[in-house]
C-alpha cells in the first residue's frame, strides 16, 4: 500500500465528509487560534451539526455547540468522529466509539495523527477510517 492508502484504507476522504452530517469533535478548544477550533467553525459554516468533546470544557460552549465530556455523553449518534488527539489519545478515542451502543460511519485522525493498531480495530468493527488528514483541507481542495 502507498502512505496514502495506509493514511485512508483506501477510503476517499471527500466521498466519507459528502455523506456525513453529523460530526463530533475531539479535543475541541475555544482558542481561535487551535486548529481544533477553525476546524469546527469550518465545518459548522459548511452546515455540519458539530458536537465538541472535551472533559475540561463539558457543559460549557465553543462557538455556540455545548461541549460534551464524552462521546457517551452526546445527546445522540454521529456520522463522524474527528480526532484532535496524539496517536496514543487516538487509540483511545477509537476505544471509547467501540464501546458505544452506535457505531459512526467514519473515524477521522487529523494531521499527523497515525495509529495503525486503533485503526484496524475500527476498520474490524466496519467503520471507515482516515488518518493523518484535514478536512477542512480536504473540503478545500
């Protein structure tokens, strides 16, 4: 497989973000400055429903969305799950959306995010995957 067969399974990162709607957010930061949070604006004004996750921050709000301590947490299933974690964090994300009583269609690692182990486990599980990606910058291009 070339790097960028490894980075998406062979998935097409556009096709998966056309075909989802809804998105939970990972590591969402209310500092303009995170590429966390110009993600979520992105998506948001692109007409996503974005859920923000982030223990520290659960009940408060990032650009408008009330932020969730979990995915657990959220008041209902997501399309997509957006990881803004290390790859060691992404594992366990990963781990935290197996144990859910819904699975999402899709796990997304931003950039410079790889865990091939965490990945396999979703891609088992039969979500697609897609790692060390944006997609703000794949919607972009």
């Amino acid at each position: 497989m070339s790097g960028a067969d490894v980075e998406t399974g062979g998935a097409d990162p556009v096709a998966l973000l056309q075909q989802v709607r809804s998105i939970a957010l990972v590591g969402a930061s209310p500092k303009p400055a995170r590429p966390s949070h110009q993600v979520m604006a992105f998506l948001l004004a692109r007409g996503y429903e974005v859920f923000p996750v982030n223990p520290g921050l659960a009940g408060k709000e990032i650009l408008g969305q009330r932020v969730y301590g979990a995915l657990a947490d959220l008041p209902q299933p997501v399309e997509m799950i957006d990881i803004f974690r290390n790859a060691e964090g992404a594992g366990k994300v990963v781990d935290e959306a197996l144990a859910l009583p819904w699975r999402p269609g899709v796990i997304w690692m931003q950039l410079g995010i790889v865990n091939e182990t965490a990945a396999e486990k979703a891609r088992a599980a039969g979500i697609a995957v897609i790692m060390n990606r944006c997609p703000k910058i794949e919607l972009s291009r």
